[in-house]
C-alpha cells in the first residue's frame, strides 16, 4: 500500500488553506503506460498545464500537446480532449472565437483609419434562418504595400493555406519581391475555402486595388482549380497587361503524382528551368524517350505557362511560388488563432517587417551604397 498522503483545511473566515498532514513517500507502482485515458485530466487542466507553451507558440500540434501531458503525468490522452485543451488555452489568451467575428469589422476600420489610403474589405453573408448575418470573408491590403509594389519586380505570387482554428477557413496571400529579392507582402484576406468565388473575390481586389492601372503585372500560382476559374471570370484578369504563370515546383509535384521516377522528376524540372529553347526540345526528347505519357502530360500544358525559355521575360527568373509561402510561414503562429487576433499578429508582422527594411535601407544608403545589399553581392561576383 502507497503511505503517500496529503491532508488539507480551510482556515475559518478567509480563503486560505492550510497543510496539515503530508506524507511525501510513494512506493506504488502504479502503470500508467496501459491507461488509454484519465478522467481527471481534463481539457481545462490540459488547458492550464500547456498556457506557457501556446503563448509562445500557437501553432503548438497537437501531437506534442498529447506526448507533453505524458512525459509530464504519464497518462495518455485522447486526441479530441489535447484538441479541445489547446483550444481553451488559445482562448484564455487570446478571446472567443465567436465574439471575435463580431469585433472583426471595428478592428478593419480601425486598421484603415490609423493607416490612411490602407484598403479593407468586410463580407458578411446573412444566415438562412433567422435573417442575421454571418462572417464570410475579409480583405486587407496596406497602404505601405500597395506604395511599395510601384518599385517592385511586377510579379505576384499567390497562394492558400489551411486556418486550423474552432472555425475553419483558407488564408489567402499575394506577396511580390522587392529589388533586394525579398518577400514584400502586398495583401492577404480570410476566406471560407479555396474555391472559384472566393479566389475571383480575392484577385479582383489585388487587381483593383494593388496593381495600378495599366501595369503589366505577372500572377505566379499553382493549379488550384478555383485560380483557373478566376483567371477566365475576372476581367481584370483576361486582359493582354496580365500574363498568367504556374509554379514550376508545383507542376513537377503533379507530374511526380503520375509518373514516379527519380530521372523525371530531373527532366521536368530542367525542362521548365532552362532559359534556352535548344536545351528544352532536347530534355522534352529526353522525356518523350523514357516515357510517351510523361511527354503528352507535359506537353499538354501551354509552355509559356511553365517553361522559362517560353516566358518572353514575364516572370523575371521566378519560377515557383516559394516567395507567396515563405510568407506563409511567417504568418505560421497565427493560424490557429480568432480571427481578429490572427488580423492584429498579421499586423504586427507586417509593420515590423518594413519597419527592418527602413531600418536596413537607410543604413546601406549611409553607407554610400547606391543599389540593394544583394543586388550589389552580383555585381560584385561578375566583376
């Protein structure tokens, strides 16, 4: 028998507690590798162990909230109680999820009034029952980007991530590259999914609001069905100023789904990297001779869409989408947040990114440097 004990009182008229007996000895052996749960390990005190952790990173898995509740106390969670014990310590620091929604709209103003010229777009839809409305989707692009995307290469990359909050939700972004060739982030917006009505939504607004008239811009993007769909219903979108690109990563990603081949998997990518048309006719044969499917897969796909020799220059070198989900990893920790939460981390990242690039370009420009840090990294290496 285990002698460990612990004996407690309330002292009379206050809330104080009083230790009157303990006894720390344990001598039991208790096997808690065989419990498959425990009922007094509930989501609020799951919630309460995990605080720290989930301040300091809200994108905490849940996996590691489960193996952290066992290192810690032995006991075996289930899955749906270490979910909805990061969902309460999520709202314990930062608000309801519903109540979040209502907030959303005066946050946007405020963003917009604090930030003249900044562009926010608020969509509620009303609900099928009782005439009330609902959140739908929300646009915003600053002011600073918008300026700034005048002095960058004219390319946008696009993409969606999965929001992995109680409510669930796509967050869309467009993100271009500046002359030193980092990401500069010109818009993003929450929506209910990725689809062909919420990517014409969100393009149209990049259109009109971001992309001055009369720019030739190019939109680099991967394949997503809804992207397709926008590019034949905006009308922004269907004029000769707008040339339309895809990843390149995410056309070999496709290809490999279909013919899985190390050798491949080399030829597409060579094949949609090469800036010479010799060398892409001779790689395309190299792929018609391993393997006809391949071939007619690839070739089926309009090769100025793909292939960088094809690109009449559009796409300025940049083949993939990689800068549109480099932003997405920034943006990482505020995925699984309330909306306005997610919409005020989101601010906070971008206005702390430009304020480092003011901070850095003056430096440089003091320094006596007339172009970017990295831009004169090449002129150096090819003189």
């Amino acid at each position: 028998m285990c002698m460990w004990h612990i004996q407690a009182g309330n002292l009379l008229n206050t809330n104080l507690w009083k230790v009157k007996k303990y006894q720390p000895l344990h001598n039991c052996k208790v096997d808690y590798k065989r419990a498959r749960n425990d009922r007094l390990m509930t989501s609020k005190i799951i919630a309460s162990v995990i605080a720290t952790k989930v301040h300091v990173d809200p994108d905490y898995s849940i996996k590691l909230v489960m193996q952290d509740i066992y290192d810690k106390f032995r006991i075996n969670v289930k899955y749906k109680k270490a979910w909805y014990g990061r969902l309460i310590a999520l709202e314990r620091r930062f608000g309801n999820w519903e109540a979040a929604y209502n907030d959303l709209p005066n946050l946007l103003l405020a963003i917009r009034e604090s930030n003249p010229g900044s562009v926010v777009d608020f969509q509620p839809k009303p609900t099928s029952h009782d005439g009330t409305y609902e959140f739908h989707r929300a646009f915003c692009a600053f002011k600073a980007s918008i300026d700034g995307f005048e002095h960058c290469l004219p390319v946008v990359s696009v993409g969606g991530t999965h929001l992995y909050g109680k409510f669930k939700g796509h967050l869309l972004v467009a993100v271009a590259m500046n002359a030193n060739r980092e990401i500069f982030p010109l818009a993003y917006a929450v929506v209910e999914s990725e689809n062909t009505n919420s990517w014409s939504w969100f393009l149209e607004h990049i259109m009109t609001y971001v992309v001055r008239p009369n720019r030739h811009v190019c939109i680099i993007s991967d394949r997503h069905p809804g992207i397709l769909s926008a590019y034949q219903s905006v009308p922004q979108l269907k004029t000769s100023q707008v040339s339309k690109r895809f990843c390149l990563r995410h056309i070999r990603s496709n290809f490999m789904t279909k013919f899985r081949s190390t050798e491949l998997k080399k030829l597409c990518w060579q094949a949609g990297s090469t800036p010479m048309v010799s060398e892409f006719f001779q790689t395309m044969a190299q792929i018609r001779a391993t393997n006809e499917n391949a071939f007619t897969y690839l070739n089926a796909i309009p090769r100025e869409n793909w292939a960088l020799c094809f690109d009449d220059g559009r796409r300025y070198g940049i083949l993939t989408t990689n800068i549109s989900e480099s932003f997405n990893n920034v943006l990482k920790g505020c995925r699984t947040l309330p909306i306005t939460a997610l919409v005020k981390a989101t601010y906070n990242k971008v206005v702390q990114l430009f304020a480092d690039r003011r901070r850095a370009g003056q430096m440089w420009r003091q320094a006596g440097f007339l172009y970017p840090q990295n831009i004169w990294k090449d002129i150096l290496e090819r003189s």
